[in-house]
C-alpha cells in the first residue's frame, strides 16, 4: 500500500489524477497552508506535537493535504524531521519552526503571499528577513521540489487575480530591490 507520502506525490505531482483536478488540489492546498502559516506564525515558539491525525484536525486540514503540509515544511524545522516518508495517520510527529530557516525556505519558494504574511513582522525584523532574502538569492539554488505556477494560473493567495497581477510581481519587486541595494 502506498504511504501518505507517496499518495500525496502522485496525486500533487504525479500523474494521480487529470490536470484540471491537479490545479484545483493546488489552489486548495494553497489556501489551507495560508491558512496554516498564519496560525503557527502567531506564536512561532509553540510546540506542536500529536499524531498525523490529531494535528491535521487540530488545523482543521484533512490528512491528505496535511501531508503535503508535512512534506513542505520538514526542511524548516527546528533540529528535527519528521517521518514523513512512512508516516501514517498514528505517526506521531511533531512541528517546532526554525524562523530563520522557514522565512528563507518561504523565498526559495518564491511564496511571496507567504513570506509576506504580516505576521512575520512580529518574528524576524525587517532588516534580518532582507539580510535572509538576499542571502538565497545569491544562493541560487531550489533544492525543494514544488509546484510551478505559471503567470496566467490563479495567485495562490487566493485573491483570483491571475499570479502575473499579483504575487509573481509582489515577488520581482522583491527582488529588484534587493538587486539595487546590492549596487
Ligand atoms: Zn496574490
């Protein structure tokens, strides 16, 4: 039997299911794991700890879309990785942030509506969230595999806009920024 890892890669990346259901799996991944961010941003420090089950509840997600959660997340945690190649739903698992590390991960992601979720402004100041920002980009690397989203796909913020209009252009800015700072 597949594991909750290999269901939720082949149905997010895979060929688990018709293109068409794929973009709607994406925006509605994108929009729980806003969502998700949102409330473990409130107070980074918290421990989250329970079973695949109790903490996708927890978070009101289903297990299949918080595996994908747990998947995107695992590089961002603090001294620990989940199991999250075998895990199943009485896994136990757990999720402590490393700020640092999730606010640069957020970047190489390209997820603006992410790393600029307002509340980060409360966790890592303006000027160490710039210092980290650019730091990746001289890194240029991705070593994540994740969803490609193309200009004309909905944002993932989840404003209907087409990405071009939105956060694909929030992110350049970003970027130029940062670039012209450098100079
Ligand atoms: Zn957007």
């Amino acid at each position: 039997m597949a594991t909750l890892l290999e269901n939720w890669r082949v149905q997010a990346y895979g060929d688990g299911r018709a293109k068409a259901e794929q973009e709607k799996l994406w925006q509605e991944y994108f929009a729980l794991e806003k969502g998700f961010y949102a409330e473990v941003l409130k107070d980074p420090s918290h421990v989250f700890t329970g079973s695949v089950q109790e903490l996708a509840e927890h978070f009101g997600i289903n297990v299949f879309y918080f595996t994908g959660i747990l998947d995107g997340i695992d590089e961002s945690l603090k001294g620990f990785h989940n199991p999250i190649e075998t895990m199943d739903e009485n896994t136990e698992v757990r999720i402590e942030i490393d700020p640092e590390k999730l606010y640069y991960n957020m970047v190489e992601a390209k997820a603006s509506w992410l790393y600029g979720l307002p509340e980060w402004d409360g966790i890592l100041s303006e000027e160490r969230r710039r210092e980290l920002y650019k730091e990746q980009k001289k890194s240029g690397t991705v070593r994540r595999e994740s969803k490609k989203i193309y200009p004309n796909d909905p944002c993932p913020c989840g404003s209907g806009k087409k990405y071009k209009k939105c956060h694909m252009r929030q992110d350049e800015e970003m970027a130029m920024k940062a670039l012209s700072e450098e100079a």
